[in-house]
C-alpha cells in the first residue's frame, strides 16, 4: 500500500513539473520576436532619414542650378543691352559725321536718358548686393553651383573690351560688334548645353535662352545695315579724296598714338569749312577713322583729335580737301594729304 501511493505520487510529480516546462520554454521566442520587431523599425527609420536626406539633397542641387542658370541669363541680357547701346552709338556718330554736327538741342535732350541709365545702374548694383547678401545667408544651406567661374567672367569681359580696344574706323568699331555677338553666342550656347546637362532636355529656360537668340539675331541685322550705309557713305569720301590733285606733305613717323593735329590758316574760315567731311583720316585699308574736329577762331586753326588712340605701328592718311574756303570765299587751290606712322 505504502509502495502504491509512493509510486502515484512520483507520477502526478513528473506530470506537474511536465505541465510547467512549455510556459518557461514558451517566453524565449517571444523575447527574441520584440527584439527583431524593434531593430527592424529602427533600420526603416534610418532608411527613410536617408531618403528624405536624399531628396533634399537633389531639391537644394536643384535650387542651386536654377539660380545659376538665372544668374548667367542675367549676366547675358546685360551684355547684349551693352552692345545695343554701343549699337546706337556708332550709329549716331556716323549720321554725325556724315550728315554734320547735330544741332544743340539734341544734346540737352540726351540729358535726362543719362541720369535715368545713372539711376538704373545703381538700383541694379543695390539689387546685385541684396542678392549677395541673400546668397550668403543660404550658403549653408543650399550647395553652390556655377555655369563658369568668376575668373572665366573676367576672362570673357576682357575679351569684349579687347575688341574695343583694337577698332578705330567706323568699319572697325562695326566688326568688334560682330566679334562680340559671336562671343555672346559661345556664352549662351554654353549655357544652353550646361542646362540641358543638368535640369534635363525639357527644362524652363528654353523660352529666355531663345530670347537672347532672338536679340542677338536683331543685333547682328543691326550692325550689318549699318555696314551697308558706311560702305555707301565711305565710297562717297573716297571719290572726293581721289579725284583732283593733292598736294603731298610726305610723312611723318614715330607719332604718338594720341596726336592732335593742329592745321592753322591765314585766314578766318567760314562755319561751313569747319565739316568733318574737309577733314577725314583713314586708315591704311581707306577706312575713314573719326576724329573730333575743333576751330579756334583766335588762332585760325583747326585741330584734329582721335575719338580712340591710333593703334601702334599703323599709318594713317590725313587729308584736308580743297572745298575749304574762308569767310571771303577764298578756298585752297589744291587739296592736302599727309602721311603719319604711328610709334
């Protein structure tokens, strides 16, 4: 009896601690199941930072792209606006040249246009430096893109103003014009390639970058009507230099670059003599070079000095034609030429 109960007693002990083994065994999966739960949450949440980083990213290059193309299409309009006005310079001066001196009022009437381009120039540079200033205070926080360098800028400004420099006749001034339009259509089919490269082929600036090709289209029609009038206009100078004799001072050598010549006469001439057109120099191509001609009537004489100086190691022509006459209506007798070589 005693070995009986002893041996139910061992069963129901096996039995309860079988009973309780799976409710320890069962906690272990769960444990490890929160743990993977929670490491996978917390790489979700590092991939969707470095999303949102990502986009970010791309959304600031974007920006920075952007306000570089609008910079560069700034920088382009303000060049062509320089051209046009050089454009209407050359313009007037040869209607100037060859038509007479202009009247005095249209000079008074210049003036205000002057002060307005005074006052456009420095609301630009106050917009230019709130635009800087703008720049600086996002410079961290939007990566900074350019089309080209501030030294390439530089490298383009001088190369402008080279052409300037070397053009002294009117046909000259009218050929650095189209140098410089050529120049400008490099610069802005650069810009159309970076663009396209970065912002895609459907990009927004097509329609302002077709503008600056339309201007510069207008520009260069501009220059080449101009042309055809100063080819009409220097043929007719021309036929007044070569028909008649001309008396022949010889030349001169080593002038300088910036000469003015002085002509004195013995006798008051009349306002009509002091014209341009009876004082012309050329060039060694006979393309007329504009100078400034001045009479004192004090010392009766007429000076004659370059809008530009005369470029080094060039001969000019100046002739002084027979048509001048005095108040008495007393005229040369023959016309004036004189050869000078520039130091």
């Amino acid at each position: 009896m005693n070995r009986h109960v002893k041996k139910v007693f061992a069963t129901l002990t096996t039995v309860a601690l079988l009973s309780t083994m799976p409710v320890v065994t069962s906690a272990e999966p769960q444990m490890k199941e929160s743990n993977y739960v929670k490491i996978a949450k917390e790489q979700q949440k590092e991939k969707n930072e470095r999303g949102s980083f990502e986009q970010d990213s791309k959304e600031k290059k974007k920006i920075a792209q952007e306000k570089a193309v609008n910079k560069r299409i700034e920088n382009l309009e303000n060049r062509l606006n320089r051209i046009t006005v050089q454009n209407q310079k050359i313009s007037d001066r040869m209607e100037e040249f060859f038509d007479g001196v202009k009247e005095k009022g249209e000079e008074d009437e210049e003036l205000p246009d002057k002060e307005e381009q005074e006052e456009e120039v420095a609301g630009e540079e106050e917009k230019q430096e709130e635009e800087i200033a703008y720049e600086e205070e996002e410079q961290e926080e939007i990566t900074y893109e350019e089309v080209v360098t501030d030294v390439k800028e530089q490298e383009e400004e001088e190369e402008l103003e080279n052409y300037d420099d070397q053009a002294d006749s009117f046909s000259g001034k009218l050929q650095a014009q189209h140098n410089k339009l050529d120049a400008v259509e490099r610069y802005i089919n650069h810009l159309s390639d970076w663009s396209e490269k970065r912002l895609g082929l459907n990009h927004s600036y097509t329609d302002q970058l077709n503008e600056l090709y339309d201007e510069l289209a207008e520009l260069r029609q501009s220059v080449n009507e101009m042309e055809e009038e100063l080819e009409k206009r220097e043929k007719e100078v021309t036929e007044k230099v070569e028909d008649g004799e001309k008396e022949d001072f010889g030349s001169k050598e080593n002038i300088n670059s910036d000469k003015v010549w002085n002509i004195q006469f013995n006798a008051d001439l009349s306002a009509q003599a002091v014209d341009q057109l009876n004082f012309i120099v050329f060039n060694d191509e006979m393309k007329v070079v504009p100078v400034q001609v001045s009479y004192d009537e004090v010392s009766k004489t007429v000076s004659l000095a370059p809008e530009k100086s005369y470029n080094s190691g060039e001969t000019y022509t100046l002739f002084i034609a027979k048509d001048i006459t005095s108040e008495q209506g007393i005229g040369l007798k023959q016309a004036v030429q004189m050869n000078f070589t520039i130091e």
